[in-house]
C-alpha cells in the first residue's frame, strides 16, 4: 500500500438517473459557451425591448419576460455551470431541483398570503 | 490519492473530477448554492410583496433607469462567458490562458460592482436613503445583497490567481477553479431574475 | 463614560438574582481554570479538543454545550412556573418574566436541542456509515466554534446590556427600535445569525458525508434508519435556515441600520416577518423531530431484537414528512386574516402530516410486536415517547382545524401542545440516544438504575406539569402573561403545572448525578456491543480509535453488524488488510474564526463598529488564509495502526 | 414478582393522587371555550368536538395497541409470546394502517374546509353594528363609527345582532379574543382585518390578548357586556349625554404607554381609525407621531 486511503469516497453506491447521467465531452473550440452568451444577450435584449414596447397586456408581459429569464437561467445552468458532470451521483441535480421548487414556493405563497383575500362581506 | 469509483473513466474525466476526496467539495458547493437559491428567493419575496410599499418615498418607476442597468447586466452575462472559456481553457491544461481569462472575469465583474455601487450612492443622492420606504429598504437589500457576493467573488478570483500563478493547475486548484465557476455563473442566474423582477417589470405599468 | 456604562449595566442586569447568577459563572470559570492550570491541562485542552477536527470529539463537545443550555433553560423554566404558581404573584416583575420566557424558548431551540441533534450526528453517522469522518472534518469544526461562540454571546446577554424579551419568535414590530430600546433584541438577532450559518454548514457536510461517504455495499436503502433522518434533516436545514437567516438579517437592518422592513411607519409590514420566520419555523420543528424518529427507530428495534418493521414505508414517511414540512407554515398564524382560501389549504395541508406520522408510530409498534423488550433506559424513553407523542400529535391535528385554531392560538392548549410534541418526541429522543450512544462515547455505560430513577421523574413530572396547560387554554389562559388574577378558575391547575415543572427539574438534576456517579463507578465496556446492536457502530471498540476502522467495512444487509455476527463474524481485522490512513490534521482556524465572530458580533451588538469591522476583517483573513492552506491532513502509518489494533484485541489471529 | 409489582404501585399512586386532583380542579364552570355565548363560538365548538372525537379515538386504538404490544411482548422469564426476529413487513397491514389516518384526515378536512369559509362570511339579511378595535400599548380603545361613541377596556353590544370589529392596532400586534363569543384574530398597525362576532345570550364575557406585546401585555382585558337591545339603546344615550368628548388629545394620552380604567366618550376625532380603509392595506402605517 503506498498511497494512504483518504479518509473520503470510498464507494457506497451510485445513483445514476438515465437522464442525467454524467457528460464530460468538450469541443476543440468553445462553442458551448459562444452560444450560451450570444443567446443570452438576445434573450437579455428581447425582453427589453419586449417592455420598452408595452407589446403585450402587463400581466403576459410578466409571465413573458419571466419564462425568458428561466430559460436564459437553464442555458447558465446546462452551457456553462456543466449541470450535467459529476462523479457518478446526481445528487446536485435532485437537491437544485428541490431548491428552486422550495424558492418558487415561497415566493409565490409569500405573495398569496399577504394579499390578503380576507374580508367579511 | 487516487480515485477509487468509476476507473474506467478516470482518463476522460477532466482533473477536478479525479480524485474522489476533491469532488466532495463539488458536491458541497452545490449544495450550498441550492441553499442560497433560497436565501435570494426570501429577498424576492420580501421585494415582491414590498414593491408598491413606498410610503412617501421614490416609486419604481421614479429609480429605474435602463440604460446603466443594461451595461451592469452585460457585463456580468460577458463575465460569465470569460469563467466559462477560463475553465475551458483549464480542460485544456493552459494555465497561461486560464489565468488571463479568469482576470479578464475578475475585472468585469469589479466594473459591475463599481457601476451598482455608483448607481446606489447617486440613488441615495437624489432620492434619500432606504429608510424612506419599505420599497426603498428591499430594493437596496436585494441588489446589495446580490453585490456583496460578486465582491465576495472577486476576492476569491484573486486569491485563485495567486495560487494559481504559485501552482499551475493540479487537482486542487482546478477544483477550486471549478467551484469558483459555479458560483460566478450562479451569481449571473441571480442577476438575470433580478434584472427581469425588479428593472424590468418595474417598467411595466 | 457614564453612558458607555449605562449602555453595558442597565439596570435590568444589576438585580439580585442577575448578579446572583454573574457571581456564580465568575467563580465557577475562576474554579474551572484554576484547577485547568493546576492539572497542567491546558496543552491538553487545546491539542485534544480546541483545535480537534475528529467528529467524535466534535460531538462530545455539541453534547456538553446541549446539557449547558438544558440546565439554563430548565432553571428558566422553573423560574416562570414559580411566577405563575399562584395568582397576583410578585416573584417576578413583567420585565424580567418577559425576558426568562424569550431566553428560555431561545435557548431550548437553538442552544440546547440543536446542539444535541448535531452531537448524534456527529458522534454516530460517521460510525453508522462505515466512515472515517465527515466529509468537510475542518467545516465540521467551523460549524461548532461558531455555533460555541454564538452560545456564549448569547448567554452574555444577562450579564452586560440586558436580555432579549420580545418572545423567541421575535415578531416585529415589537422588536422595532422604537418599543425596544436597549441592546438586548441585538443578542438575539446577531447569536442566531452567527451559529445559523455553522448550522447551514453542518447540514452541507452531513448530506455530502452520508450522499458519498457510505461503505461498500451500503445502498441507500441499506442505511440505518438514523442515517435516512439525518439525510432528511439536513435537506430541511439547508433549505429552511435561509429564511431565519433572511427574518433576522431584516430585523438587524431594521434595528441598526435605519431600514423600514417590519416597521410600522414608512410601509414597512410586520408580518412579513411572522411569514419569513414560519418558513423556517416549520421545517425547524422537523429538524428537531426527525433525528429524534431516527433515534427511536434504532432503539425499538435494538431492544427488540428485531429487525424494523416497515422500513421503505419508514424512509418513505420521512420524505413525505420533510416535503409536507415546507408547505404548511401559515398554520402558525391562520389569525392574521390571509383570508379563508390561504387559511383552508394550510390547514389541510397541515393534516396531512398527520399520515406519514402516523404511519411511523405504527411501524415501531409493529416492530416491538413479535420481539423481546429489553427494559433499558433508553427503551424507556422510545416507550414513553410513544403515548406522549400520540396524544401530543393528536391535539397538533387539533390545531389544524382552522376554526379550532381560531379558539386555540396563542393559548396555553397551544403551549401544552407544543411542549408535548417537543419534549415528548424530541427530548425523549435526544434522552434515549443519550443513553444509547453514551457506551460509544466514553467506553463506559451510565447507571440504569439512576437512569430509571431520573426517567420516572421526568415523565411523569412531564404529564403533570402540561396536561393541565391544556385546560387553562380551554379556560381561556394566554401564553406570555406574567401574572393573573384570582377567580378565572386558573390557580390550582397552575399550581399543579408548577409541581409537575419541579417534579422535572429533580428528574434532570439526578440525570446529571447519575453522569457523575457513572463516571466515577465506571466499568470499561471492553466489547464495544454493549446492547447487541445491530448497526456497524457496534462492530468498534468504544471510544472509537481516531480512525474508526483500520479496513473499512463492507456491507451486504441491512442490519450490517447484526448480520456479521448472524454469520459468526467478528469485528476484528487482519493485520495485513491495514494500510496506512489519511487523516485530517487539527487546526486552530476553526476556533479563531468563531472567536472573530464573536468579536464581531459584540461589536454589532454594541454598535461599536470599528470592533465589529475588525472581527470581519479576522474573519476574511482566516477564510483566505484557509484558501492556501495545503497540509490540513496527516498520514498514520500502517504500523502504528497496527499496533493501536493490536491493544485494542482486534487483531485476528 | 412481588417486588416487581410494589415497584409499579409507588409510580401509580402519585399519578392516581394527580389525576384526582386534576378532576376536582376542572369542575369549575371556567371553562370558556367549551361554553359558547353565540353562533360563531357555537359552530367552532362543535368542530373542536369533532376534532376531539377523532382524535380520541385514535389515541384510544393507538395506546391499547401499545399496551397490548409492550405487556405480550416485554422480555421476561419463559415468555410464551412468538419471537419473530425477521418479520419485518406486511402489505396487508401497512395499508390498513396507511389508510386508516388518510380517512381521518378526509373526515376532519372537509368540515374545516366548509366552515373556515363559513365562518368568512356574515349571516345574510342582517345589518351589522360596526365597531373598531384599536389595540394600544396597554389597553384596548373600541369606536362605534355608526353611533359616534366610543369607550375604553369595553363594550356594550345588543343580542343577536351581529357585530363586525374592524381590528387594526397603534402598538405591536395584539390578538383580539373574546372565547366565549368566539375565536380571535390579530390587531396589525397599518391594517383593519374583520372579525365577526355574536352574542345570543346576555352576559358579561371576559376578552383578552393572545399575542404578546411587551411588559403590559398581560393587562390587555376588557369586557363585553352583551345586553338586550333596548338596554343597548339606553347605554348609548348614557353614554352620549353623561361622557365627555375625546379630543386629540385625549388620544394622545390614550396611545402614551401605560395601563388605563374603563372609559366612555361621547364622540371621537375622525382621524383616530382609519375608517373608508376596510379591506384593503393602509400605505405607511398610520401610526401617530409623524416622523
């Protein structure tokens, strides 16, 4: 024995969802992340422009440049943030999925409570 | 230190993944930002219920103004994009390059603070300070907030350079340039729901 | 000067029974050095246990600050039910009431049963899992001293600037500069913010630990059943401590530095806080809860001899607790009129948790159903726990009915019911893993039959002191109030809560006796199986050697040791699978960081903020320094673990 | 054997001694959630009870099962109880005891449900007296906007008529709670929250604070005197003749910190509630002082 175990990682099984399972390939040239900026700079400007213009109702406009914005947050996470490389576990996938469902809830249930439907009528 | 699971892929994986000890850090990190996921989704939250609160101070509309916010939002989306060939680069064993585009990530992202902070302090000028309102309070949390960790970031990008100007890139500095990474392109995901919730849609109407 | 004085000693810290307590700390801490200095034991101090990074000391040390704050927190709590023993009572004046009843639930939470859930964590996952440490050793210790630091500073609270009192939820607006003056809310806020981000950390380092750090052929459904409830607990802290983080964060800025969050003028809203702190404030109750069904799920089956009943519905239950946990928080405060529909869905989704609970009061049932049961004293407190913790579910179901709650909130039924399920399930839990665990900490067994004395006193100190708290709130009593006049029909029954409280009190005080006792009485345990077990904490010598198992372990059941020893297997190693270990190397850094907190925090505390600069700068400099850090381990060489072996009869052959 | 059981008569006896001392203790007619003064106490009353019998039953199974469970299965000397080390599941009974607390649960859920949104509403066809609640630090000041009057640390209110209070506070939060009239709800500086209430029968019921506000919190009583409506229309005349008027400064004095008497007023400022406001939020607060 010459190297000395470390005191981490020695096993214990790996979960592997088809789905996600892990993808170290790269390019010989970054065109991962020349197509991760240029889309995000025209989804970054559409929804700008989107609302400079007032092209839509306020409440669509909303959900609109919010939909853009989730999926300029999935290029971050798939083109530059290697969501799907790991060694082995996909265990951050499952706990940043639970996050962003926890983070959803909150905001949107913290709104709902505060408005306060209640009244006597 | 070598790694014990998944030999067969040990050569292709890249050097942050190959020592099983130093992936535990990656796993860590990104259950740490899972957990700041929420921390930023309570200030959304405190900010969306407390936009129209603004008492007798400046309205959103009143504060916003486009045109510094669009240069903030691409400077960081062009940080983003220097981490993101920086690690390429480090895939690639270029230390040189590495170094020069984690700099280049390091300068952009002090540009964004600098302009937040020029943009706060003329704010506070013009419009009085965030004890005016309770909008005022959780606009300036929210953002500041989101800038205190750039800052926080771009003192880990330093100290990274030193180490990797010492080291070059081994196992460890690659993880730890790895994690950096994460946490910069996190920041920008952050940005972009705060560009889109706070500027944008308080423009709408 | 003067006002630098009346800032550090008003006069809330300067009556009799403050000074009582400063004089007793003084000469207690006077006599703890002394005799440090005397058994020339502060080396030791310092290289076995400040700057360790071993998990199992780690948890000893959690354990020791857990029994601290129990013993603060129970004179507190015997303090108020002396006030309320009888009507129009002058023992206490509002003031100091309010402020024993904030420090009281504060301390009880965070520094007592927070303290003690990590302990376990830390003394038995590592074990559990066929591990050699936690997965961040040097963030398992940051984790600590900042929690450590925090405790201390909280505790300061009584002794210099005043203490807290605005209730251990804090709500604003009464925290709000404006209704509380003084220094005393800032203890509150700064104390939780600092030990809730070691809390943040811990709850990291368990999940990677337990996700990545398992023997060989340990699925996850293959793990004892208390590693699956600290995997649960920790995804609960890691996604609910950034709301408290986020409530107090606020309330700080309210405080000291002119926002307008939970203020009542410049459109600030109060509740907003009421809604940030039950975000966290309902997972944090599971945090306590489910390492505490963990605990009971590998007790009930140890002195059942028997494997546990249900064990996919049992690892089902938890997820399905811990989901449900995160939607139900509004049931907190279904009487702040967020209308009937927000009111409806939080009160059924709080029923719901009824199902996976009762599902696991089952399942233990059914384990000790077909099995032998073993009397000991942490079967005891598994036994006790299940009545206590029915009846204490039941009226939490109660509670759900909205329109009940309308009757209910607030009340003493209220304060009964929490108490119930707190006491009876998690302290019951943390008292059973106490005795449980304890031959594994310390290589030697406590007394049972003091044991038995203390539990007696306990429980049934428990039921006398809180079933009648149920009918004053059906009579109409509030919590909070320091004082109540006659003829509401309260008085006997707080007389009897009151005798029931003491009845705890003596329970606790022959607890710690019996530590003491069993201490000095001790018999090593030389087996390291003292009770049978059945998970592979059992298969090591007790106290564990710094490296656990010298050739880790393999797993192929459920039940690994119990399985092992089916098979005829020893825990013992043959020399030549030894090789040499990796360790992680002590560090002074984690103590110096908490100390810097600490010193930052007295300055935010105080408003002193060139100290409150300086400890952040100490804090970004050990952080940065830690940056470049290289050698954080050590290699123990194959021979000297094979001599260790070798003294400890674990050699084959 | 003997021993044994001596052992668990020393723990039985005590606990006997309490018990029957909790019984005489309870006798007392106290109890004022359990005696509902009116409708809206009445309706949460009976959901209580159901609630109690659900449970009461669950808790009854659960502990004979444990009982039975702990007595057969205790290890003791030539035990002849089956010893089943590796039974460890049952499809059959997991269900069973799956779905016994999914029933409870739909049982309790659906009368919550409909009652919650029943207790939303006022009864139809009836006009309510209107009184506003303001919470003060330490005492309670009521305002009867339809009438001009307005008193302190109580009120009078006719039977059967149902009364609507509009709660808001010019403190830290309190909670408005009169039990036998029915549940309570907060009083919030910066918002009016409706709460509707009725008394059926005459009485005086005691109203309190659930929610701690700071060192006077446990004086935050007043009464309600429910009476019959003739003597409500005489109360009001007494009270508009023989009571002073409240100026601001009166007010003033009211929201200073400090406990006070019962009080009556004979009319009020109008900027002291923030009436026209019902239902919605107030922006900034309206709390006095003017910073």
């Amino acid at each position: 024995m010459s190297t000395p175990h470390s005191p981490a990682a020695h096993g214990g099984e790996e979960i592997e969802i088809a789905l996600l399972a892990p993808k170290f390939e790269e390019h010989a040239f970054p065109w991962r992340q020349i197509f991760g900026y240029a889309a995000s700079l025209v989804l970054t400007l559409g929804a700008l422009l989107l609302v400079e213009r007032h092209v839509l109702a306020p409440t669509a406009l909303l959900v609109v440049i919010l939909a853009l914005a989730a999926i300029q947050a999935g290029l971050q996470l798939g083109l530059f943030m290697h969501l799907r490389e790991s060694a082995g576990a996909t265990w951050h996938v499952v706990t940043l999925a639970i996050g962003i469902g926890v983070a959803i809830g909150i905001v949107i249930f913290s709104i709902w409570i505060m408005t306060f439907k209640s009244g006597v009528s | 230190m070598t790694v014990q699971a998944h030999p067969a892929q040990q050569t292709q994986m890249p050097l942050e993944f190959r020592d099983s000890h130093e992936t535990l850090g990656i796993l860590g990190f990104w259950l740490f930002l899972a957990s700041d996921v929420v921390l930023f989704a309570c200030l959304f939250a405190v900010y969306a219920v407390f936009h129209g609160r603004v008492a007798a101070g400046p309205t959103p509309l009143q504060i916003f103004h486009l045109g510094p916010v669009l240069t903030e939002t691409v400077l960081l989306l062009t940080s983003s994009f220097t981490c993101g060939i920086g690690i390429f680069m480090m895939r690639r064993g270029r230390t040189k390059a590495l170094m020069a585009w984690l700099a280049l990530t390091m300068l952009l992202g002090l540009a964004f603070v600098g302009m937040e902070i020029t943009e706060f302090t003329t704010d506070v000028a013009t419009f009085g300070t965030w004890h005016q309102s309770a909008f005022l309070s959780s606009f300036f949390t929210l953002v500041g907030t989101h800038g205190g960790h750039v800052s926080f970031g771009i003192l880990w990008a330093a100290a990274l350079l030193v180490r990797l100007w010492r080291q070059g890139i081994t196992q460890a500095t690659a993880r730890r340039v790895y994690t950096f990474s994460l946490y910069w392109h996190f920041l920008d995901i952050i940005w972009i729901f705060l560009f889109t919730v706070v500027y944008l849609s308080g423009k709408i109407t | 000067m003067s006002h630098l004085l009346a800032q550090l000693f008003p006069p809330s810290v300067l009556r009799p029974m403050e000074l009582g307590a400063d004089a007793s700390i003084l000469l207690g801490g006077l006599g703890i050095v002394l005799l440090l200095t005397r058994l020339r034991r502060w080396g030791w101090l310092w290289r076995e246990w400040i700057t360790t990074v071993d998990h199992k000391k780690i948890g000893i040390m959690y354990l020791i600050f857990a029994m601290v704050g129990l013993f603060r927190g129970g004179l507190d709590a015997v303090m108020l039910r002396t006030q309320l023993a009888i009507p129009n009572n002058t023992f206490l004046g509002p003031e100091h009431y309010n402020e024993i009843f904030t420090t009281h639930g504060t301390i009880m939470v965070f520094f007592m049963a927070m303290p003690f859930i990590f302990a376990l964590f830390n003394i038995a996952v590592p074990l559990m899992i066929g591990a050699r440490d936690v997965a961040f050793p040097k963030l398992n210790a940051i984790s600590f001293w900042l929690f450590a630091f925090a405790f201390v500073l909280f505790n300061m609270s009584f002794v210099v600037g005043g203490s807290p009192n605005a209730g251990w939820t804090a709500y604003a607006p009464l925290t709000e500069l404006r209704f509380n003056p003084g220094v005393g809310e800032n203890y509150y806020l700064i104390a939780l913010q600092i030990s809730g981000i070691g809390t943040i950390a811990t709850g990291v380092n368990f999940l990677v630990t337990i996700l990545r750090m398992r023997a060989k052929g340990m699925t996850l459904m293959k793990m004892p059943l208390f590693v699956w409830s600290v995997l649960i607990t920790s995804s609960l802290v890691i996604f609910a401590f950034p709301a408290l983080t986020v409530a107090l964060a606020l309330t700080m800025l309210d405080r000291l530095f002119g926002t307008s969050f939970f203020t009542i003028a410049h459109g600030g809203m109060p509740m907003m806080y009421v809604n940030l702190f039950w975000i966290w404030g309902h997972p944090e109750v599971y945090i306590l809860a489910l390492p505490a069904f963990g605990i009971f799920s590998e007790v009930v089956a140890t002195f059942s001899r028997k494997r546990l009943f249900g064990y996919p519905a049992m690892v089902g239950s938890l997820i399905a607790i811990s989901l449900l946990s995160y939607g139900v928080w509004v049931h907190h405060f279904f009487t702040m009129g967020a209308g009937a529909a927000v009111n409806a869905f939080f009160g059924v989704s709080t029923m719901l948790i009824a199902i996976p609970t009762g599902v696991k009061i089952f399942n233990w049932i059914f384990t000790m159903w077909g099995g032998r049961i073993r009397m000991t004293v942490a079967m005891l407190w598994q036994l006790a726990f299940i009545p206590t913790f029915v009846i204490g579910g039941a009226t939490g179901v109660m509670l759900a009915v909205v329109p009940g709650d309308y009757q209910f909130h607030n009340s003493y039924f209220l304060v009964a019911h929490f108490h119930n399920v707190l006491i009876g399930g998690v302290v019951f839990g943390l008292f059973s893993g106490l005795y449980y665990w304890w031959p594994k900490m310390f290589g030697y067994l406590l007394s049972e039959r003091q044991g038995k004395w203390a539990f007696w006193f306990f429980l049934i100190g428990f039921w006398v002191t809180f079933f009648p708290q149920y009918l004053l709130g059906l009579k109409g009593m509030t919590r909070r109030i320091y004082i109540y006049p006659h003829g509401l029909g309260w008085s006997p029954l707080n007389l009897i809560s009151t005798l029931g409280a003491y009845a705890m009190g003596i329970g606790f005080v022959i607890l710690v006796y019996s530590v003491v006792y069993s201490w000095r009485h001790r018999e090593p345990d030389l087996t390291g199986d003292p009770w049978d077990g059945r998970t592979l904490e059992w298969s090591l010598p007790s106290p564990a050697p710094e490296y656990n198992f010298a050739v880790l372990p393999e797993v192929t059941e459920r039940d690994a040791w119990w399985e092992m020893k089916q098979e005829g297997r020893s825990g013992k190693v043959r020399a030549e699978d030894i090789g040499a270990i990796r360790m992680p190397r002590n560090t002074p850094v984690p103590f110096l960081l908490g100390m810097s907190f600490f010193v930052a925090g007295i300055g935010a505390v105080f408003s002193w903020w060139p100290i409150a600069i300086a400890g952040m700068l100490f804090v970004i400099a050990l952080l940065v320094s830690g940056w470049f850090e290289e050698h954080d381990h050590h290699d123990i060489p194959a021979e000297e673990i094979r001599r260790t072996e070798a003294a400890l009869g674990r050699l084959e052959g | 054997m003997r021993r044994h059981r001596s052992r668990w008569f020393r723990f039985l006896l005590p606990l006997t001694v309490v018990a029957a001392g909790l019984l005489t203790a309870g006798c007392g007619q106290h109890y004022v959630v359990l005696d509902p003064a009116g409708p809206v106490a009445r309706s949460e009353l009976h959901l209580i009870e159901t609630a109690s019998v659900a449970m009461g039953i669950v808790i009854l199974f659960v502990l004979v099962l444990f009982a039975v469970t702990l007595y057969r299965f205790r290890e003791k000397p030539g035990s002849r109880a089956p010893y089943l080390p590796l039974w460890h599941s049952s499809r059959l009974l997991e269900f069973v005891l799956f779905a016994v607390p999914v029933l409870i649960v739909i049982i309790l859920a659906v009368p919550t449900v409909q009652q919650t949104f029943a207790l939303d509403r006022l009864p139809p066809a009836k006009h309510p007296l209107v009184i506003d609640v303001t919470s003060l630090d330490y005492k309670w000041l009521f305002q009867y906007p339809q009438q001009g009057v307005a008193t302190v640390n109580y009120i009078d209110v006719p039977v059967g008529v149902p009364v609507l209070f509009e709660l808001t506070a010019n403190s830290p939060m309190n909670t408005f709670w009169v039990p036998q009239l029915g549940g309570m709800e907060y009083t919030m500086p910066g918002r009016v929250l409706p709460l509707y209430l009725q008394a059926g029968k005459a009485g005086v019921y005691r109203g309190n604070s659930a929610n701690f506000s700071g060192r006077g919190f446990a004086h935050m009583v007043f009464h309600v005197h429910a009476v019959p409506e003739a003597s409500f229309v005489h109360w009001l005349q007494t009270v508009r003749q023989g009571s002073p008027a409240m100026t601001m400064q009166d007010y003033r004095h009211l929201i200073a910190v400090g406990t006070a008497p019962e009080q009556s007023f004979s009319s009020y400022p109008a900027d002291t509630f923030p009436t026209a406001t019902h239902g919605f939020t107030l922006q900034g607060g309206m709390y006095m002082e003017p910073n």
